[in-house]
C-alpha cells in the first residue's frame, strides 16, 4: 500500500508550500527543532547563595523536587550538571543556609533531590533553583505550586553555553 | 446620626466581628509555626492596616453610630497615620526577612501581581498623609480636598483589596474575603455619598 496518493490538491499544496518556504528563505538547513534556552524568572535569584553543597537530601526530606537539564538548539540532555535548590520549608526561610543544597543531573538529564515541605511564603508556595556553573549561561527559575499541598514540584533547564 | 441602643450594639458587634474573626484566624494560621516573629509581625501589620480600611470611610462620613461626624474625622485622622505606621512596619518586618524580594516589589518588578497592588495601595496612602498633613498650610479648597482624597482612597482600597485576596499564606482565605467584601462595599458607600454634595464637606 502506498502512503502517498498524489491528486491534484496535495500537488497544489505540496508546490505552494514548497514556494513560499523556497522563495521566503524559510527553509533554515539541519536545524529540525530548535530549543529556546530557558530565561532566568523574575526574582528567581532572590536569597541565593553561591557555592550550595551536593546533597542527598536538604534537611529532613518529604518533599521532591525534580527537572530536567537540556541543551538549547538541539535538546539534547545534559549529564552531570550541577543544580542549586532553596525554598521557603516547614525547616527554614530561604535565606538560611540549611535551606540549600544542591544535586547533579544524571546521563538522560534528569535531576532529583528531596527537601523539606514548601510552604507558602511571600505569598505564593514556590522554590528557586539555580544553574551557576560555568559552562553554560547562568538560569534562575522560581517556578511555584499549583496547591501548596502539593509534595513535589518540577522545573527544567534548557542551557546555552557561554 | 441616632440609632437606638439595640441597633448601636448590633452594629459594634458586626463591626468587630468582621475585624476580629480575620486577625485571630491569622493569628492561628498553620503556617505561623514555620515563619520567624518578625515574618508573622509583619504579615499581622498588613491584616491590620486591611482592617482599619473597614472603620475610615464610615468614620470620614459621621455613619458610625454614637459617633458624631467631627469626632469621627479626629479619628479617622488619627487612624489614617496609624495606618501610614502599619504599612511602614508591614514593608520593614517583609524586608528584614527577605530584602530582594521588598526591593523586587518596591520597584515593581517582583513575580508576583500582588506586590504591584501592594505598593500600589502604599503609595496612594502616603501620598494621602502628605496631602493631608499640608493641606491646611497650602489652603486646599475643601471640593479639591474631597476629590484628591476620594481618588487615593479609591486606589488604597482597590489595591489592598487586590494585595490582600491574590496573598496565599497570611491570612485565612474566607475570613479575608468578607473582609475585603465589606471593606469594598463602605468605601464605595462613603465615596458615593462624599462626592454626591462636595460643597457640604467643609471640616
């Protein structure tokens, strides 16, 4: 069975588009997805502290926090990155040291590291992460809970290098 | 205004209802036991300052009972610099537990849409005890006084009201809500009937 019954629309169609791409400059070579790098959040790097040990755990644990490290352009997953966590918890203010802690990303990108519960704080239950290393463009994200019942909470990294 | 005693105490008693139920709800709240004494006076300065909003515009047009209009402007006076300190410890006890995010919100570029009210609602207030404090030495007329007055307070009641409901973590949400109900509602009755016949408001 053939997958393709050319007739007089799908010739239509496949010229015009071929046209417009064509004539427009639209066809840009091997560049089949490309990935925006994430932007730094606003007030993402509020209460950061440079320099956050890895960790298995911050403090007593209960809560995940959890994401994904890619490359901007073509997505590809980033192993081994350093991410910096903070929040507001039911153990500390953010601005406290035992606050953070920070965490690698593993060989499909994936980061993963208990914490304390979050809770609300300044209004709205949300984290901070951070990559401050120096291989890529610093990214802040202060992405915040849909409940603050919530026990988990997920944000990703898309990187540029520098 | 004369109301008889029964219909004075019903509606002291509302009054108070109203102002007390939020504050010790507040006071109670969960999340206190994770937040440091400076955090909770801060956030109980703002509950504070929301509550006041509920007695100034009853207080500036004479409508609470057993109070006569010029002793309810003295008050109401009197309330309004307490509100300006309210506001003055609510931000200084927000910026000892977390300057970026005070700063991030005074320069209206924090995250969170609340902030943007908030200052919004503080400047409108300090702006109204500026105007306030000189408009006996610069002699504004009473009619530009009343507009002036009625326009910040518009923007003070409009903006704690949109800070106050967007906040999640201070206050107990409906507790708040008819809070904020009633806040809104006695401004918009006082406004009305302030405006209605400017030439009358001399004080």
């Amino acid at each position: 069975m053939s997958l393709i019954h050319p007739n007089r629309r799908t010739l239509l169609t496949a010229t015009g588009a071929a046209l417009v791409t064509g004539v427009s400059g639209l066809r840009v070579p091997a560049q089949a997805k490309t990935i925006a790098p994430s932007k730094t959040m606003r007030g993402g790097a509020n209460n950061y502290r440079a320099g956050a040990p890895v960790v298995d755990k911050i403090g007593g644990g209960g809560f995940w926090m959890s994401g994904t490290v890619r490359r901007a352009g073509d997505g590809a997953p980033l192993a081994g990155q350093r991410i910096q966590i903070w929040a507001h918890t039911t153990e500390g203010h953010e601005r406290d040291q035992r606050s953070h802690g920070a965490t690698l990303s593993d060989e499909n990108g994936v980061f993963r590291l208990e914490m304390p519960q979050i809770v609300p704080a300044f209004g709205q239950a949300h984290g901070h992460l951070a990559y401050d290393s120096a291989e890529f463009k610093k990214v802040f994200l202060r992405p915040v809970m849909k409940r603050s019942s919530d026990t988990s909470l997920e944000a990703h990294f898309v990187l540029e290098p520098v | 205004m004369q109301a008889s005693h029964t219909k004075t105490l019903l509606i002291w008693i509302a009054l108070g209802i109203a102002v007390l139920v939020p504050i010790v709800l507040s006071l109670n709240s969960p999340l206190l036991a994770w937040r440091d004494p400076v955090y909770i006076a801060a956030g109980l300065s703002g509950a504070l300052a929301l509550a006041l909003l509920l007695f100034q515009p009853l207080l500036a047009i004479g409508a609470l009972p057993r109070v006569g209009l010029l002793t309810g402007r003295r008050v109401h006076r009197w309330l309004g610099a307490g509100l300006t300190i309210f506001i003055v410890l609510h931000v200084a006890g927000l910026w000892v537990t977390s300057p970026p995010d005070v700063i991030d919100a005074l320069l209206f570029r924090s995250p969170t849409s609340f902030s943007f009210w908030g200052v919004l609602a503080m400047w409108a207030v300090f702006g109204t005890a500026l105007f306030a404090s000189l408009r006996r030495i610069l002699r504004i007329r009473p009619r530009i006084w009343v507009r002036v007055h009625s326009a910040l307070a518009l923007v003070i009641v409009g903006g704690t009201i949109a800070h106050a409901l967007l906040i999640e973590g201070t206050m107990e949400t409906i507790s708040k809500v008819i809070l904020c109900a009633y806040v809104g509602v006695t401004t918009l009755f006082a406004l009305r009937k302030a405006l209605r016949k400017p030439q009358k408001r001399q004080n």
